[in-house]
C-alpha cells in the first residue's frame, strides 16, 4: 500500500467512527415497545417506567375498570415531536389521556382525538404541550374518571374540567386543582365502576428509554476516536 492509500484509509476509518458515534448517541437505533407489567399504578409513586434502550414507540396494556388509571413516567427527549395516541383491541374503550410534568403538574390532556372517534390522542406542535425535554407522567384512563389535586376528591379539586364540549378539544390543566400536583383521581359518577378488560395500544412519538448514555459509553467512543486518530497520525509519520 502506498502512503496515499493509507492515510485515505485512516481518514475514512476515523470519519466513519466519528458518524458512528454521532448516531449512536444522537439518535439510538432501537425502537422499543413496552408491554404493562401486571397494572401501572395511578400516582406518581406507582406509575411504571417502561425500560429498554432507544425510542419508546408504543405501551401495550389494559384497564380493568372504567376507574382505573395506568400512570407511565416517561422521559420526553423531543417535545417538538411528542405526540401519544390510543387505540383499543375492541374499539369499545373510550379512552382519555393526561400528560404530567415531573412534578406532577397537569400539562394537557384530551377525550377525542377526532370527532366520532372515542381513542384519545395528544397532538405534536400544540401550544399546550411540553416545552422542554425531561421526565414527565402520561396517565390512559377510561372517561369516567378524572384527575384530582389539592386535599380531596370532590370536584373543586380537578385538574381538568371532567367535560368539556366538544370532546376533541386539547385542554390544559384548566380546573380549579390545575395550580397543584396530581394526588389522586376521582370516579365522575361515583359508584358507578363497570368492568372494562380492555386492551390498548399507546403510540409515542418524541420519548426514549435511558435517555441519557452512560459514561463509559462516552469513554470508550472518545477512547475509540482517539485511537484510530493516533494510528492515522503514527502511519502518517512512517510512510512518508
Ligand atoms: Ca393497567
Ligand atoms: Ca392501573
Ligand atoms: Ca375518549
């Protein structure tokens, strides 16, 4: 090989590690899909966090009764892109969704992603959306039911109005309880639990799982990158 060659190799070799390494911490290139794991509670101290490496793309679970909630602490990475979207195996499920920030803050939430179509859905882009990247809580839960804050569950204590027309509207935390964190939730009609079974499908988009790389994965990419310049360098000196 001659010195034109090498020095071409080296570089091409050193270029490539460094778009490898680019990728690899820019943009992870498992998606990842959570299945529930027995039921994720419904406060912040019992929400599940679905666990892997990469994007999160979809939740798969199921609520048990019109009262039950599943609470998913998620780290958003993107809220430029974040959406969630719900689908039922049935159809049947009327579903509803809330997002809260890590404080437990309601952010927005929505019943209807579409008219005539009872699957709730967060949109990309609304005003009322995250604004920065960190760890938040999506809450699936079936229409008759409604996040509460404060000392109580009465409805003075709502995060969010528990209707509001029409149904496909994105709210904010416009209750009277918006200004505190979420401490439970509350049966519209009280008394009124039905069993549900149903099975969903969450859709994201704009959140990962283990967001952040470990050290030594730093480490050993600035190691590698070093190393393959010093080879270059080193080649270099000799061939010439
Ligand atoms: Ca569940
Ligand atoms: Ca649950
Ligand atoms: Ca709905």
């Amino acid at each position: 090989m001659n010195s034109k060659l090498n020095n071409n190799f080296f570089k091409k070799a050193a270029a490539t590690t460094s778009l490898l390494a680019l990728s690899l911490l820019v943009n992870p290139a498992h998606a990842v899909n959570w299945t529930e794991i027995g039921d994720a509670g419904q406060l912040l101290s019992t929400a599940q966090e679905p666990l892997g490496d990469g994007a999160l793309r979809n939740i798969y679970g199921s609520v048990s009764t019109n009262a039950d909630v599943d609470l998913y602490k998620i780290f958003i990475s993107d809220p430029i892109t974040f959406s969630a979207s719900v689908t039922s195996t049935s159809g049947n499920f009327d579903s509803v969704l809330a997002l809260f920030n890590g404080g437990g803050y309601g952010v927005y939430g929505n019943d209807d992603a579409r008219l005539g179509d009872r699957n709730a859905g967060l949109p990309a882009g609304s005003l009322l959306g995250p604004q920065a990247p960190g760890w938040y809580y999506l809450a699936v839960f079936g229409l008759d039911t409604t996040p509460t804050s404060g000392n109580g569950t009465t409805p003075d204590h709502y995060i969010a109005p528990d209707t509001s027309s029409p149904f496909t509207s994105v709210i904010g935390a416009s209750g009277p309880g918006g200004a505190s964190p979420l401490t439970g939730w509350a049966p519209v009609a009280p008394g009124d639990v039905v069993t549900l079974n149903e099975e969903y499908r969450l859709r994201l988009s704009g959140v990962s799982v283990s967001p952040v790389p470990e050290p030594e994965t730093y480490a050993m990419l600035l190691a590698g990158l070093g190393l393959v310049g010093a080879m270059a360098r080193r080649r270099k000196v000799f061939t010439e």
